[in-house]
C-alpha cells in the first residue's frame, strides 16, 4: 500500500512539474509573441491618413494590411509609417479599425498599444498618453461649398459677423478654433471628417475647419468643396497642437514609445520633405482617387 501511495504521489508530482512548465512556456511564448507584433489603432476612416478598402493592394503596388478581425483592409499614410516603423522594429503589424471617439479608451484597455491616427499632440491628450515627436507636420484650413456664399474668403476677418454656421471633427484640437470665428453659429460636430464634407456639400454648415490632407482628399471626389487657406496674417492662432501629429502611447509605456521613437530616428523620419513626398503619393493611392 505504502508503495502504491509513493507511486501515485510520484507520477503526480511529475504531472503537475509538467503543467506548470507547459503553463510557464506558454506565457512565455504568448509574451514573447505580443511583443513581437505592433498593434495599432486608428479609425480607418480619415483619409489620407487612414482608411478601408477591399483589396490587399494600391494601384502603385504597395501592400494594404489586413483590419483585424475583419476581411477588409487599411492603408493611408498612416498605415505606411506603420509599416516603416514595424519593419524597422522586426515586428508584425497588426492594425486595428476603431472608433475615433473611443480611440484612447480602447488602447488603455489593452485592445491595442498605440494610436497612429492622424493625432494632435495637444497639452490635455499629453496628461493621458505618452507622445512620440511628430511623425507628420500639417496645415489647417477651412472648406467652405464652392461657388456659395463663402467662396471668396480670404482671412478669418471676412467671416466675422456673418452668422456663418461652423463644423469640425469631435474631440479633436480644431473644436476650440472654432470660437476665433467672431459670430459664428456653431451648427454641430461630426464623428467622422467626412460626415463634416457632407455637411458643407448639403448646406447643413457653411464652414469647417480641418487639416489641408483631408480636405485635399476630400475634394478629390466631392466637387461641391473648396479649400481656402487662410491668408497667414489673417488665420487661427495657437493651432499649433493641430500641426504636430504624434504617434500615442499609453501614458506607463514609455519603453514602446521610445522604441517608436528611435525607430523613427533611425529611419531618418524627422524629414518634412519625405513626410510630405509619402502624402503626395498616398494621396493619388485611394480608391476614390482613382
């Protein structure tokens, strides 16, 4: 009896060192696989920056990625950098379709553990993210209905005093620009930019203040729309938290912000130029550009 007790204690002992060793390098390897992939959030609905299409390709042969969880794909400008940074880096991207409202709250909860969505870096998002150096310098502007009333703006002061009803994106820096239009109406915010266009094409909003990318894009398809940029004596002040567009970290994870970072400077990615020269092509790669 007593040797059939030592016996069974024994192959249990054995049984449970293997559990534990199998349970230890399954972490192990589900550790070491989520630190080889770079999971990253963005809408996939902010062109050029971002967005969906049906097909892994573009017409100039770059390779669109695959929307997790979905049979759709992403690309934009965006999805490039991504690109550039994971190959940098020797991980695998791995993008992820969110909603712009939700975007930072998804991240800390872990569904992701960046956002390269076209993102300001402004004063309030830096108490809650940690910010790399940008990864892309932009312009605002304004996109008025083309041969309307407002077609003939030159500078902010000709909008003063006319009523003029104005949009812009949800929770983004260009909401506060909005009140350095003296009299204006504020008609409403948008979840999306293009739910904005759709606004100024239907006359729900004469005016909406964006970036100089996304209303080049927009107006690639919708002709209804006419950018104007504001005479530079005559334009918003303190936009600069719009410029600078940042890739996101969780505000604790400073060791993948830096590895952005220093992939970004290895790469050479505080060029202007080539930021502007991979918009340029980006923007003849979309779907509706072509």
């Amino acid at each position: 009896m007593k040797k059939n007790l030592l016996g069974k204690m024994v192959i249990t002992g054995i049984i449970s060192v293997a559990m534990l060793a199998s349970t230890a390098a399954s972490t192990w390897a589900a550790d070491k696989s989520d630190k080889d992939v770079l999971r990253v959030g963005m809408e996939c609905a902010y062109a050029p920056f971002n967005w969906t299409q049906d097909t892994d390709t573009t017409p100039d042969g770059s390779k669109a990625e695959p929307i997790y969880g979905s049979d759709y794909y992403a690309y934009g400008y965006d999805v490039a950098v991504a690109q550039k940074l994971a190959d940098q880096l020797g991980m695998k991207l791995e993008i992820h379709k969110v909603e712009w409202s939700s975007i930072g709250i998804s991240m800390d909860a872990g569904d992701y553990d960046c956002i390269i969505a076209g993102m300001g870096k402004t004063a309030e998002r830096e108490k809650s993210y940690a910010f790399t150096e940008p990864y892309y310098y932009r312009d605002n502007c304004i996109v008025v209905k083309a041969g309307g009333k407002y077609d003939d703006v030159k500078g902010l002061s000709d909008l003063a005093g006319t009523g003029c009803k104005v949009t812009t994106q949800l929770g983004t820096g260009w909401v506060p620009l909005l009140d350095q239009i003296d009299g204006a109406e504020q008609s409403g915010n948008y979840e999306t930019t293009s739910e904005c266009f759709m606004a100024i094409s239907n006359g729900v909003a004469d005016v909406c203040v964006v970036d100089v990318p996304t209303a080049e894009s927009a107006a690639l398809t919708n002709k209804d729309l006419k950018i104007i940029n504001l005479d530079e004596k005559d334009t918003f002040k303190n936009d600069d938290e719009m410029v600078n567009v940042c890739i996101a970290t969780r505000k604790d994870d400073t060791e993948l912000r830096d590895k952005l970072q220093g992939a970004m400077d290895d790469i050479g990615w505080d060029d202007k130029e080539k930021m502007d020269e991979l918009m340029d092509t980006v923007l003849t790669q979309q779907p509706a550009a072509n």
